[in-house]
C-alpha cells in the first residue's frame, strides 16, 4: 500500500512538472512578439534642401527602430554642424550638401537604408535689365559665406517655341551674365547652384527664373 502512494505521489509531481514545462514553452512564445514582416523604410522626400525636414516611415521588423544617418558622397559639410538630426520620426536636414543614407535599425538588430540628396542652397532675386540691343543681363544674389557650399552657377536659357534649352556654366564668384547676340524672341532664364562630387551632380531645389522679349 505504501509503494502504490509513493507512486502515485512520484507521478503527480511528474505531472505538475510537465504541466509547467508547458507552461513555460508556451509563455516564451507568447512573449516572442518579433514580426515577420520585412522591415522597410519610406522617405517622404528623396531630396531635401538644407535645414529642410521630412517625415519617415518605418514599418515591419521588431520595434522600437532607431534611426542614423551616414555620410555616402558628401560635397561639402560645415565643420561645426553635423550632417542632420532626428526627432521622433522626422529628419531634419543640416549644413551638408550631398548624398547621404538614412539608416533604420530595429530592435532585433536588423537594418534597412535609404539614399538620400540634401540639395544646395539656391540664388535669389534672378532680375533682368532692359535690353540693350541683341544683349541681356542677367542679374542674381548669393552669399559669399556659401560659395564652398557649390561649385558653379547654372544659367539656363529656354525660348518661346524652342523645345531646347541651353546651360551656361558661370564660375560662382559671378553675380551677373550677359548673354550676347540673342535673336528676337521671348526668353526666360533660371539660375541654379551646382555641386559636383565625382560623377554626380546636385542642383538646389528651387532655381531662381526671370523672363524678357528681345
């Protein structure tokens, strides 16, 4: 009678450890929350002007994310600013003009990356004097202080029914052009800024136009 408890009593304790077990194995599984979507991230831009900002989006993988930026093909960088900061899901460009990747990583240490252009600045007040004859002069403003910032000027020429275009190259010292011996017509001009790195090129974002008629 005594050896039929001491078995009884050795098969509860079997089956209360089991029960446990289960429990265990069951619990670490409803504590594994990592996704099996694939992790992904969309930029609203994909290119920004300096101290422009943009909202990101993170979606799949295993939250919390964290976001860096790293430099990728930088033309020009202030040596007292960083490339750009984060806020929440915002990026906020700073003192940089090129290429860069926006990096999200979650929390199971995979990471996807972005490319992304932060533009130069862009001249202002584009204005075009009388003409004079067959010659128009072209005027425009830009800081001294961000000419390391580019490396030349972009003048484009578009004419009324003319499907072509025609880009003039002005060092980024100049401040005014004149375009000599034009014909009659309707003409209107952009300025850009222009910032070489290898064998790519970014234009600021919203260039300068002025229109006149020989």
């Amino acid at each position: 009678m005594k050896m039929k408890k001491n078995h009884l009593f050795t098969a509860l304790i079997i089956l209360i450890l089991t029960a446990c077990q289960e429990f265990s194995v069951m619990g670490a599984f409803r504590l594994n929350t990592s996704s099996t979507e694939a992790l992904t991230l969309d930029l609203e831009r994909t290119r920004l002007p300096q101290w422009g900002s943009m909202t990101l989006t993170p979606t799949g993988g295993t939250p919390p994310y964290k976001y860096s930026v790293v430099e990728n093909d930088l033309f020009y960088m202030a040596d007292w600013s960083s490339i750009g900061e984060f806020a929440d899901n915002t990026f906020t460009a700073h003192a940089a003009v090129g290429r860069v990747d926006i990096v999200l990583q979650d929390s199971a240490g995979r990471s996807v990356r972005k490319e992304l252009i932060i533009r130069p600045p862009a001249p202002s007040n584009l204005s075009i004097e009388p003409p004079s004859g067959n010659d128009i002069v072209i005027n425009w403003d830009f800081s001294a202080d961000l000419e390391d910032m580019m490396s030349v000027f972009i003048l484009t020429r578009k004419i009324e029914g003319v499907t072509e275009t025609t880009e003039i190259e002005i060092t980024k010292t100049q401040r005014t052009y004149t375009d000599s011996g034009v014909a009659e017509g309707n003409y209107t001009y952009e300025i850009n800024t222009k910032a070489l790195t290898d064998t790519s090129y970014f234009n600021s974002e919203k260039p300068a136009s002025a229109s006149t008629t020989i």
